[in-house]
C-alpha cells in the first residue's frame, strides 16, 4: 500500500473507530438508567437467542421460565400446540416474578399453533407488580405468528402495562433468523432508552 493511502486508511479507521465507540457510550449511558429485565419461554433455543442476545446489547436480565411438563419433540405438537390454541396455562418454573425493580419488561414467547406457548400465557400470570411497566412483546416463529403478538398486547394491556412494540422474529427450518426483524427490535429498545 502507498503511503498516502496508508494514512487514509488509518484515518479512515480512527473515525470508524471513534464512532463507533461514541455510539456504544451514548447509548451505555442512556440505557445506563433503564433497568430491563426480558422473561420469556423458549422450549426449542430460538426466543432464547434472541433474548440472550438483547439483554447483552442493552445489560438486561434474563428469566427464562420453564415448562414442567416436559415436551419431547412429539408431545410439543401432539399436547403443546392444541393446549396453546386453547389458550391453557401451564405449570411454569418460576411461578411468580416480581417486575416491581424494572422499568422495561420485554416478554418473549414461541408461536405453537398461531398463538403464544402455555407457559407465555402463564407468564402473564406469574407476573407481579406490572401495572404502569413499559413491555415490548416479542415471538418467534416459523413465519406464521398468527394471533400471538395481538393476544400478548392485550393481556398485558388488561394488566394495566404500556405496551411500547411488538416483535415477531422468523426463523427458517434450518434455525436461520431474520436479521432485520432483530435490528428493529434492538433499535427499539435503544430508542426507548434514549428518549
Ligand atoms: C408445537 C409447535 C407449534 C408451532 N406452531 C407454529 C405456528 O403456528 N406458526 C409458526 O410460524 N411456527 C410454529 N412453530 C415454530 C416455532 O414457533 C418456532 O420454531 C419458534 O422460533 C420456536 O421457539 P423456541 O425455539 O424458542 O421454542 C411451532 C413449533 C412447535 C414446536
């Protein structure tokens, strides 16, 4: 390389650089007075990935509830899926969670059969202390969401929370996500943060 374009580049860089690290102080600083916690359900890894990963972003907690009956790859379609289109509940691990500590709620949940997971909707019932808490909503999906996203809105509405966004992230077959369905989500939470 000559030398002149070796300056370029190296200027070019120290600006990148310096951006970038401007960007990721701001938004620490703005989010450093956002206390975020994400809960959600995730039987097959996707809604955690997603989670794990915006709570790293934006220095979030993490309770991933469980469902006690645990699904083999079978019995999530055969007794998961109808009891999700019934709107069951299910026995979730842990059965309360206090959100009195937090200002932002984000609550995750898989689609099973166009609608959240018995142990989301058991979610919505573990929760305490949750009325006036900002909530995102977010599910993942195999690209079919169908009433899941309206039907987590309205129950956190019905608990008295604002609800700010709502997110469905789709994954392909083979685990693939869409990455700009993650980018809005986070830009979202970065938004909030900074407003
Ligand atoms: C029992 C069952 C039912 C499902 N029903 C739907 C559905 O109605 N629509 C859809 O798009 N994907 C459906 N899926 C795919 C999941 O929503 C998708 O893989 C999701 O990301 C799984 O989240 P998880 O890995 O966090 O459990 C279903 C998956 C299972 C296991």
């Amino acid at each position: 390389m000559s030398e002149p374009n070796f300056v370029k580049t190296c200027l070019s860089l120290k600006i990148n650089n310096s951006i970038f690290f401007t960007l990721f102080i701001t938004n620490k600083i703005a989010y450093g007075s956002m206390r975020t916690i994400c809960i959600y359900h995730s039987e097959t890894g996707h809604t955690h990935a997603v989670m794990e990963e915006l709570a790293k972003s934006v220095g979030a907690e993490l309770i991933r509830v469980k469902d006690r009956s645990g699904y083999g790859k079978a019995t999530m379609y055969l007794i998961g899926a109808p009891k999700a289109h019934m709107g069951a509940l299910a026995d979730i691990d842990p059965d309360t969670i206090d959100v009195a500590g937090y200002d932002l709620i984000i609550i995750g949940t898989p689609v099973w059969a166009f609608r959240p997971t018995p142990a989301a909707n058991s979610i919505m019932k573990a929760i305490q202390n949750s009325t006036g808490k900002k909530v995102i909503i977010v599910c993942t999906s195999g690209g079919s969401p169908g009433e899941t996203l309206p039907i987590m809105s309205e129950r956190a509405a019905a608990l008295g929370m604002d609800v700010i966004s709502r997110h469905h992230i789709s994954f392909t077959m083979r685990g693939v996500r869409d990455e700009e369905e993650i980018t809005a989500l986070k830009r979202a939470v970065w938004d909030l943060a900074r407003s």
